[in-house]
C-alpha cells in the first residue's frame, strides 16, 4: 500500500536501464524460415535482468518463468539472522547462458537442476547465475539458492523493507519485500504458488499466506517449524512473514473457507479494536463478493502487527497485515474493506506495469466510498463532494496523475483519492447496472493475470456502449482540478462531512 523506499533508488534503477536492451538476445532472425535456420543458431543469450516496467525497469528478469517457490528458512529473532534455501521450480523462455534472480542476502551457492552454478552481484539487487551447461527454451529449471544474511542490516541506500521488532520481524512492504528473504523473479507479471516453512524458537510464532498443510512441527533443540501453503498463484511482492508473539484465532467463513486471524501481543489496549476491525474480514470478504465477484483466494484474514512494526497496512495475499496506528481512535473496518478489495483489485488482477497502479489503489478506495454507502454512513457521492471539495484547485495533489504518477509517486494521495473519484466519475457516466456489471466482468477476464488500464477502460465501454475516452483522459491523465457539471459542482461546493470520513482518513494515514 505504501512505498516507502526513497527516490534514489528509482535513480539507481534508471542506471541499469540501458542493460535491459543491452542484454536482449536478438537470435529471432535464426529461427525464420520454413523450421530451418536460414542462418547458423545464435548461441544461448543472457535473459534480460529485468522485465521492462516503465517504472522500474530492472525489477523481474527475463528468460524464464517461475511456477513455485519453495521457501524454506531459519531465523533467530535474538539476531535477525536469517538462513536458508529457496528452491525454484521455473521454465525457460528462450535458449540461456544465464538469467537473474532477484535478491540481496548473501549467497553461498546456487545450482541449476543439480549443477553448480557461478553466480555473482550486479547493479542493486541482481544475483546473476551463468548456466553450468546451455539451457534451451522450454527447458524445466530446477533453482536452488542457498543463503544467509541480517536483513534488517541489509540496506539499499540505507532502506530495509525488512521490519525487526523487539520479539521478531514483519517481512511486508510494495513493491520492494522480496529482495530481502527469497530470490525471486520481482514483478508481478511472473506470478507462482509458493510454500514458506520457518524453523524459530519454540513459544515464536510464524504467521505467513494461505492455509497450514500441517500443524507446527517441533525439531530439535527447542524448535518449532511452522509452515504455510499458497496454492493459487500470487506476485512476488505479496508473500509475507510475521514472526512473533501472536495469538492466532481461527475459524471458518460463511462460505467455508478457513480463516486465520492473528494479533501480536504487544498491541496492549489496542488490541480489542484490532479485533473488532480484523474480526469482520469474512464478512467484508462476503459483501466484497456480492460485488466484485468470486473471491479470488484460498483463505482469508488479517494479522494484526506488533506495536513496534510498520506503519502502514499491506494487502499481502489472503490476510493482509495492518500497522499499530489504525485502532489508535478505534475500530477502523475501512482499512480491513480496502485491504480486502485488494484480494480482487491488485492481488488476483494485478498490473501488468507499475504506472497501472490506479488499477489496484483507485478501486480499493472506491470499495470504502461503496461500504460508507452500504453501512448508511454516506453515500459515495457524498463522499466523492467531500473528498473533491477538500482539495482545493491550487492544491497540488492536482499535479499527480493517477493514471502515470511517475515511480516516486506510486502511492500519492491522488492515486487513491483522486482514483477513487474517477470510478465514481464512470459510475455516474454509465449508470448504475453498467457500472456494478463492469466490476465483476474485469475481475473474472484478468483473474489470477494482470491487466492494463487501457484494458479496463476498453471492457468499460464495451459494456456500457459509450465512449469513455473523455472521461479516462479527465479524471486519470489531466493534471488540474476536473470541472464538474453545474449542479454537481454546486453540491461539492458545500458539501457535509459523511459519518463516514474521519474512518476513510484513518485508513489512509500513515
Ligand atoms: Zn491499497
């Protein structure tokens, strides 16, 4: 939800930009012809070290596509040493003599379906791995990475996303978490399932994504290894650890899944309002289904940080994870609704490049203007006058375009509040039926995929029979304060604060 890594490194990122081409094999011409080379085969190429994101274009890596992770892990919060090996089941795109993965901890080897591989460091957060013997396009890849390190020590430009706590550590942050407990391919246009299982003290608990395939197993010297299965393919970004003190309630939703909620210890008087906000996930998940369509997932929740954690809240997949700061005025169900609209809009259809965020933010804030409406706490209209209304047209949160905020303001207010405003915009310009039909239809084209704004804004119109472009252009790629039609912009004028407000602000403090 919140990217807090600083424009530097988005500096940093552009310096290895001209790799990216650099690195494209371009062995096309070899394979023209009726199946016969009409010139010798290319030798194997490097895949490219990233994936191309207009935003950051080294995150991801080319020549490959991962299928799962199996990440396997020992960690001493005493220390924050971290340990262990990632194996990697993936399939070659295209013929290699090495890929990337991406990752920062210290590797002390690698090996590619059973061979030692050579690897070494470059630009940020490239582990490059030269293959022990040429890999041909549509070959199965075995990975496995073995590694240790102190991730809360590990630093590009002095940020970690890796969160130590005074009784363990919270491994959540976006789009930047990975780096710094598996090796991945980081972006979310390679997705994968993937396992975790942590070895930590005994009486230390481990909460991660999806269900438990099996109870805690105790090892030895006083032990316990927990584990934990995500089943339906996820980006990289929306796995998560939290290790602690927790106490972990479970239960079964109304429509059968398994519920996992957690709450760390240290949370103190916070914790009744935590659960009275966490609490209500699969009724939120339930109402979210009436209209966004199936939930997407194998499991819900929400964990419930330690007081000494992050400070924002995260959509990691199935049970997302909320800093301290929410329940401070008290319960805050908007903040549980927003991160759940995320299972539909951001985790089961993702971007397909990180200037799409719109895709992800703007329709979670929307799904709270939609519960305001639902819990007779304020329309979204009234909302929308009132969160129009509070930006004043100098204000410069006006000069960010929701539909391309540029890498370092990926999660501006104005991707969020001025998103949440456009759907409400394409709301009133298609109606009410169209609008509540469109939902669903782009959660079930792109689900478990990734999609494009322009992708949404063609189903938009194919299912309203308008033309849009007016209105996508306005309210997603003009800076300034859109005008609003007469009697529109007499009611935003003086708008009434909705019950709902102060809740909605909560939800996006920070
Ligand atoms: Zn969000």
């Amino acid at each position: 939800m919140r990217r807090v890594l600083t424009a530097a490194i988005a500096a940093l990122t552009v310096t290895t930009a001209g790799a990216v081409a650099a690195g494209a094999p371009g062995h096309a011409a070899a394979r023209s012809g009726w199946g016969r080379p009409v010139v010798a085969p290319a030798a194997p190429g490097p895949g490219s070290p990233g994936l191309g994101d207009s935003y950051f274009p080294d995150y991801g890596n080319g020549g490959y596509d991962v299928d799962h992770y199996d990440i396997r892990l020992r960690y001493e919060p005493a220390t924050d040493q971290l340990s262990g090996t990632t194996t990697i089941l993936a399939r070659a795109t295209q013929d290699l003599s090495r890929f990337n993965l991406d990752f920062l901890l210290g590797v002390q080897s690698v090996k590619v379906n059973g061979w030692t591989a050579a690897f070494a460091r470059e630009g940020v957060h490239e582990l490059a791995i030269t293959a022990p013997r040429p890999i041909v396009a549509g070959q199965s890849l075995t990975i496995v990475v073995t590694y240790a390190g102190v991730p809360s020590q590990t630093r590009v430009n002095g940020y970690t996303s890796w969160t130590r706590t005074a009784d363990g550590a919270l491994a959540v942050n976006e789009p930047e978490s990975a780096w710094w407990w598996y090796p991945s391919n980081d972006h979310p246009l390679d997705k994968a399932t993937w396992d975790v299982s942590v070895s930590v003290p005994t009486g230390v608990e481990v909460i991660s994504n999806g269900v438990q395939p099996r109870p805690p197993l105790a090892e030895s010297g006083n032990r316990t290894r927990w584990g934990w299965r995500s089943a339906i393919p996820g980006a990289t970004y929306l796995a998560f650890l939290a290790i602690g003190q927790y106490d972990i309630v479970t239960d079964t939703a109304p429509s059968g899944q398994p519920v996992v909620n957690a709450y760390s210890t240290t949370l103190g008087t916070l914790r009744p309002a935590a659960r009275a906000s966490i609490e209500r996930t699969a009724e939120i998940v339930d109402w979210g289904s009436g209209i966004f369509g199936p939930y997407p997932f194998e499991a819900q929740g929400g964990v419930a940080g330690p007081i000494d954690g992050i400070g924002f809240a995260l959509e990691t997949q199935t049970r997302s994870v909320y800093g301290p700061g929410f329940w401070r005025r008290g319960s805050n169900t908007y903040v549980v609704v927003h991160e759940n609209a995320h299972q539909w809009f951001g985790n089961s259809v993702s971007v397909t490049d990180w200037s799409d965020i719109w895709l992800n933010e703007g329709f979670a804030s929307y799904a709270e203007w939609l519960w305001s409406e639902e819990q007779g706490e304020g329309t979204a209209q009234e909302v929308f006058d009132f969160t129009y209304a509070s930006y004043p047209a100098d204000d410069q949160f006006w000069q960010v375009l929701p539909g391309d905020p540029g890498p370092d303001d990926v999660f501006d207010d104005a991707v969020y509040d001025r998103g949440a405003m456009t759907l409400h915009q394409l709301r009133l310009a298609v109606g009410d039926e169209a609008f509540f039909r469109i939902l669903p239809a782009w959660t079930a084209a792109h689900r478990h995929g990734n999609g494009t704004i322009e992708q949404f804004q063609a189903l938009a119109e194919q299912i309203s029979g308008k033309d849009l472009d007016a209105l996508f252009t306005t309210w997603l790629f003009t800076k300034g304060r859109p005008e609003l039609p007469g009697a529109s912009a007499a009611r935003a004028a003086a708008p009434a604060e909705p019950k709902s407000w102060a809740k909605i602000r909560e939800a996006h403090a920070h």
